[in-house]
C-alpha cells in the first residue's frame, strides 16, 4: 500500500518543486531561462514528482546516566573533528539523501560540512564518489534540539545491498546527545579539522556506534515499500561480526534482492536494551513506535522482536530495583502497537522471543534468566503465536535446542546465551516467510 501510515514530519522530503509561472509572459529572456532549466538542474534540486523511501536507519538513542552498568563507550562530546560513518544500504538509487537527528540533544547541533561517498576498505572512499551535501541549498546547518535534519538530494549511484560513506565536520563542541550504540561499525574519527572530502581519514579514535546519522534515502520507484524490524539487542545485530554486516535483518535484505523484491527496503529501527513498557538504553516501543515506525515514508510492514529485556533485567543489575513485569503486562503493550499499527494500515508481524536459559551466567548481569522469567517467556510466546499479530516469525523455534528448548544451540550461541552469534543471524534470516513481507500470503 503505497504511501500507508505515511505521517506529515516526512512531507517536506516529498515537496520542495519550485513552480514557475509563465503566463502570459511570452519574452526571448524567459524562452532562454527555459531553455537552460530543462538543460539540466542544480545540485540538490527535486525532480518533480520524485518521492523518496528509507534504505538505511539507525534509531536515535540518549546517552544514559553513570549509575547505568553498561558503559557509554562514544566520546561525551566532539570539537573541530570530522567523524565518517560507514552505512550498509537495503535497496539502492541514483539519488541520495541523508537524515539526521539532534532528538535527545540540548542545544543545536552545528554540522559545518556534511559529504557522502560510496564507502571503500576501512575509512576510505570510492575515488570519484564523493558528493558534497547541502541543506536548504546550504553547506550547513544548525539542527534545534529534538529535531531532524533531511539533506537535499544528491547525484550518487547506490547500489542494493551496497556501503555508504556519510562524512560530517563538527566545527563547534558538540555533546553526542543522540547516537546509536550498537553500531557494530567502525566509525572514524579525524584528528581535528574540516575532513570530510578526504580520500581516506586518519582516524584520532574509532567506535563502534553511531553519531546523528539516523537515515539514508534514495527515490522511491512506483513499487516500493519499507519493513521496519522493531526490536532489541537480537535485531540490533549484538555480538555479530563488527564491520561484516551479519545482523538478521541484513541477511533478510540480501534475501529479498536475491529473490526479485528489488525494490522492498528493510530498515533495522531496533535498540540494544529497548523494551516494551520502560526506558533506559532507549525510549520505550510505546513511545517510540510513532518516530521509528510510523514516520517512515511507504512503510508496509512491522516485524516486532521485543520483550525479553522486559522480563529479563528487573531483578538482575541491570534493573536491581525494578519487578519483573507479567506476561499480560508484555501482551499488553503488543495488542497497543497492533492496534496503532492496523490504525495507519500497516501490517504488524509478531517474533516469538528466543531462549535465554543460563543467559549471563557467571557474568555481572546473571540473574537475567530464572525459572519465573522462563514460565513468562512462555506465556508471551504463546500470545505471539495465538493469531493476534497479522503473522508469526518463530524464532524461538529456529534457534532453540531440540534436547533443551529453553536454551539456545551451541552452534548459534555467541557464547552469552541469549545473544545469537552470525550462523545463528543467519538462520534467522532464512527462516522468514518472505511471502509475509511481501504480502502474497
């Protein structure tokens, strides 16, 4: 369904066509001006008619407080450094356009100089890629705090399945106040200095995580759609290989190239740590589900894998302090998001929570996993599974021990127990009935 739950904070990227009215003034000066508009058009000009759909995301995250045990691992702020980002793509374009997010920060966020490439080997670019970015015709931008930022449109072939190079100066000290932790990507931070057009930085410091890039989009053809894969660390790709693109939803991508659905984007709008009911590594799927849902142009279909941190981190360090929630309580906030999705036309498909028996033992986070939890796994799997989400990924039953269903194979185990390692990824990835996705069910 073309344009389904398509929400107003995106129209500006469907609009911005200058309309010129020429009637009734007929002079050889106005001819010529013709002439050389349909000549070609200006950098960062829209095609009229041109429509744009998602091929990337990233969901924006706060910097959590000290008292929190997991660490922050980026940088607490930035100053006169350029740091290049490296973006695995789902569908590609001959356009390009990137979206940025200063959502959980304080004050502007000055970009001076924004640039994207196709990406090379490490922090290199593909020599004669690179494109300078604008916004509002402008080489940069101040973004008010909690607010996005779209780039105009840039000449870029982008492959399917291919790797994005985004490059952005950070000229004034800037707190990264909206990042995304689990990257599973090395990001390159230049010793200081306006770096975006270089061949290749040299980095003063890497991470893995990402800073303010929240998107990228290409034109939409007639026939496009976007599934969002809604979720936690498990979407989110943990403990996959860094740098090699192994999360499920990656491989789901390859999937759908390999089969002919050119033109269905997956965009991974999961957070490592997010639940259903609270905050804490990120906003809760409640509050969240409106910006990394539903403001996504041509969105078709949801797949949400959430809950097991829900039940997993009250009572551990994690959340010392917190009651474990019931399963009711879980079921409760599913029937809310497949409500508000059936409310703006979309699909909502349900994954069953996998096994997590022994999950963290004899790490500082053990108490993840206990006998009671196990029992609400259970129930909420079997909500899952009981016809209310408009379709089923049984994951659990992918990944689990045939001899023990309450862990997960040792051949798919990253070794934590709860998280999958790339084969089990993988085997995720195969499991999906694409034809849920592509609604020909």
């Amino acid at each position: 369904m073309s344009g389904a739950g398509e929400p107003a904070c995106w129209w500006q990227a469907r609009r911005g066509v200058r309309r010129v009215n020429i009637r009734g003034v007929l002079t050889a000066g106005v001819a010529a001006v013709l002439g050389l508009a349909l000549a070609g058009r200006p950098a960062g000009a829209q095609t009229p008619g041109e429509n744009w759909i998602g091929t990337w995301t990233a969901a924006p995250q706060p910097v959590w407080n000290a008292d929190f045990p997991v660490a922050w691992t980026l940088p607490r702020n930035l100053w006169n450094q350029t740091i290049r980002q490296v973006a695995h793509v789902s569908i590609g374009g001959s356009r390009v356009r990137i979206v940025l997010s200063n959502q959980f920060g304080a004050q502007p966020l000055v970009i001076g100089a924004a640039h994207v490439a196709r990406a090379g080997s490490g922090s290199a670019i593909v020599a004669g890629s690179d494109r300078a970015l604008t916004f509002g015709g402008a080489t940069s931008v101040s973004i008010p705090p909690g607010a996005p930022a779209i780039s105009d449109p840039v000449d870029l072939d982008v492959p399917p399945l291919g790797d994005i190079a985004v490059s952005l100066f950070l000229p004034e000290t800037t707190p990264v106040a909206t990042a995304h932790w689990e990257g599973v990507q090395t990001a390159y931070i230049s010793e200081p200095g306006n770096h975006v057009g270089d061949a290749e930085i040299k980095p003063q410091t890497t991470m893995r995580s990402r800073a303010f890039l929240s998107g990228i989009m290409v034109p939409a053809p007639a026939d496009a759609q976007a599934v969002v894969t809604f979720g936690d660390s498990i979407t989110d790709g943990a403990n996959s290989t860094p740098d090699a693109n192994r999360r499920w939803p990656d491989m789901l991508a390859a999937r759908l190239q390999k089969t002919g659905n050119v033109h269905l984007a997956v965009l991974n709008e999961a957070i490592s740590g997010e639940r259903v009911l609270r905050d804490r590594m990120g906003v809760n799927a409640l509050a969240a589900f409106d910006s990394e849902v539903l403001s996504q142009p041509r969105v078709h279909t949801v797949v949400l894998m959430m809950g097991i941190n829900d039940i997993g981190w009250p009572q551990s360090a994690l959340a010392p302090h917190e009651p474990v929630p019931s399963a009711d309580d879980v079921i409760a906030g599913y029937k809310q998001l497949i409500a508000r999705a059936h409310l703006h036309g979309l699909r909502i498909i349900g994954a069953t929570l996998t096994p997590f028996d022994d999950a963290f033992k004899g790490l500082p986070f053990e108490g993840y996993f206990t006998e009671a939890k196990e029992a609400r796994r259970q129930a909420i799997n079997q909500f899952i599974r009981s016809g209310a989400f408009d379709g089923v990924i049984d994951f659990d039953a992918v990944v689990r021990d045939p001899a023990n269903p309450r862990t997960i194979q040792s051949r798919f185990d990253s070794g934590d127990h709860l998280h999958p390692n790339d084969a089990g990824y993988a085997a995720m990835a195969d499991a999906v009935d694409l034809n849920m996705l592509t609604g020909r069910q």
